[in-house]
C-alpha cells in the first residue's frame, strides 16, 4: 500500500508509513530514488519570518498613528490662525513624519505581501498531503486569488480556510472565527482605507488636512489590528501543521 502520509512511496511491511515518513522528524524529505511530485515541508520558519514582519508592520502603524495625531494637532492651530515660529515648526516635522510614515508603510506591506504569499505556498502544499481531495481552488489561487479582480474579494479567504480545515489535529470541525476576523479587516483597509488615504491627499487647507487626519487614524488603527490579526492566523496554522506532521497519520484501532 502507498504511504498514508506522503501518497508517493509504498510503505514498510505492516506498516502505513514509507522509509522517509517514518522517521521522527515530522517533515523529513522522502527518499530520492525517485522524485515525488509533493511532500510535506516545514512551515515553522516561513511562519516565523511572516510573523515577525507582520509584527514590523504593526509597529509602522502605531509610528503612523503618532504622526497622524500630531499632524491633527498642529493643523487645528493653524486653522485658528496660529502661524508662529514653534507651529511652523511643529507643522515641518509633522509633514515629515507622515511622509515617513506613509513611506515605511508600503515598503513594510511589500515585503509582507512576498513572504506571507510564499508562506502560504509552502503550507497549501502541505494541506494537499493531509487532504488531497480537500480544497475548492487549485493551488494557482494561492497566487492569484490575490491579484485577479473580484476574485480577490473571497478565493483567498476560501483557500486559507481549505489550508486550515485541512490541518486540524483533532476529530471535531474547527471554527473559522479567526479567519473571518482577519478576511474582514483586510477587506476593510483595502477598500475603506485606501479611499480614506485618498482623501488625505487631496485636502488643501488647514482645517480640510486636520477633517482628513481623523479618517487617517481610523484607518491606520484598522491596518494595525488587521497586522496582528493576520500574524496569529499565520502562527496559529503554522502550529496547527507542525503538530499534524509530527503526529502522523491516523491509524484505526480495532475493536
């Protein structure tokens, strides 16, 4: 019979696992005598790494959220009429940490963009070992769910959701709570936040840039939480998979 594992060796007599599989290590690579089309790979540091730059990019929000506040403040003396030397140059570094801020923020969300698309890569893989016959989408939406307009608004979600039913450890259906909490807050800083940004942008006056700067705050807190949300998906999944490769396959007990 095949490995119950990886579904590309024959397994060792009386046994439901092949050479490679039955090792301790729960995601070792199988044998190479010939070369199977998919094995279980470990998503422990991709995890990590798409975490930690989750967590990076939080970090940019609250930064974003300082010189939101203090754009907010200077702009309400200007409004008012206030133009001495201190407001003007708390006015300079307000533009300057905004600037900043705005910048730090997208080459964070670039970088976290790569690293989750590819962590998510490795662990779809990994879910068709577990469940081959489990998923909705083909494995080209991991990728392109993203990009494809409409698409984008549900397939990742629907993927992710695959991935995770895919690698529970116990017997009873897991929730999507989690999952639901993060689709829709990044649903919300797509959408609602980049027409808030937009908005900012296109204020003139004093009194226009500080009516902007508290959409702005609403918006970057919603990114904020969006970033921590999304880091517990990912560590949460990551923990989900490492626990069901080195558990192994389920074995029937006779009765």
């Amino acid at each position: 019979m095949l490995c119950t594992r990886c579904h590309h060796f024959e397994a060792a007599p009386d046994g439901v696992l092949c050479a490679g599989c039955a090792t301790p290590a729960g995601f070792a690579t199988p044998p190479t005598a010939v070369a199977p089309k998919i094995w279980l790979r470990s998503p422990v540091g991709l995890g990590r790494a798409t975490a930690l730059l989750l967590g990076l990019a939080a970090a940019v929000d609250v930064f974003a959220l300082g010189a939101d506040f203090l754009m907010y403040d200077v702009t309400g003396d200007l409004a008012v009429g206030d133009t001495g030397a201190a407001v003007l140059d708390r006015a300079d570094l307000a533009d300057t940490l905004t600037a900043a801020a705005g910048s730090a923020q997208v080459l964070v969300l670039l970088a976290c963009a790569v690293v989750f698309v590819i962590w998510l890569w490795r662990v779809r893989r990994n879910a068709e070992v577990f469940a081959p016959d489990g998923h909705h989408k083909a494995r080209g939406w991991v990728i392109a769910g993203w990009v494809v307009p409409i698409a984008s608004l549900w397939y990742p979600r629907r993927v992710v959701v695959d991935i995770w039913d895919a690698s529970r450890t116990g017997e009873k259906p897991g929730g999507h709570a989690l999952i639901n909490v993060w689709w829709t807050l990044w649903l919300l800083t797509n959408t609602i936040g980049r027409f808030l940004y937009t908005a900012f942008d296109e204020a003139d006056t004093s009194q226009e840039i500080r009516d902007s700067m508290t959409q702005m705050m609403f918006a970057d807190g919603v990114d904020l939480v969006a970033a921590l949300v999304a880091a517990a998906v990912v560590l949460r999944l990551t923990r989900m998979q490492n626990e069901k490769a080195h558990q192994g396959p389920a074995v029937p007990v006779a009765v």
